[in-house]
C-alpha cells in the first residue's frame, strides 16, 4: 500500500475541527487509510476518536498509508493551513 509522510501545518494540529476535515475525507476512499507517527502503530484515518487519540500536534510528521487518490487528498488537506 502507498505510504506518504506529511507535516502537520494546522496551529492546533490534528484535534477537533482540522481531525473532523480529515476523517470525513478519509472516509469517502474506499479501501484502508491508516495515519500514524512514523515508527509508531497507525490508526485508522475514518475513526475521529484514533485520530484525536493520537494527539497529533503542529509541525508533527505523520505517515499515510492509502491508496494514492486518498493520499495526494489527505496529505493536501493535512499541510494546508486552515
């Protein structure tokens, strides 16, 4: 499966309304999407309460794996600040 590093631009990194965004864009691809430190077990992306749990900060790397339509979406929403 595809996988892509991406840093976080959002001030308030990925929690409430910038981790709401993403988890419905993951959820309209269909297949698996996980995000994840690197190094570290992923989660999966439609699931807002392992997104938030990651407490994924600004300026943090994450790692996406997907298919590629999902990630080129994701990644962009994830370093566009918002």
């Amino acid at each position: 499966m595809p996988e892509i590093r991406v840093k976080i631009a959002s001030p308030v990194g990925l929690h409430a309304r910038p981790a709401s965004l993403f988890v419905k864009a993951a959820a309209k691809h269909p297949g698996p999407v996980s995000i994840g430190r690197p190094g570290a077990e992923p989660v999966d992306a439609r699931s807002m309460l392992s997104v938030l749990g990651l407490a994924i900060s600004h300026g943090e790397e994450v790692v996406l794996n997907g298919t590629q339509e999902a990630l080129d979406e994701l990644s962009t929403l994830l370093s566009s600040v918002d």
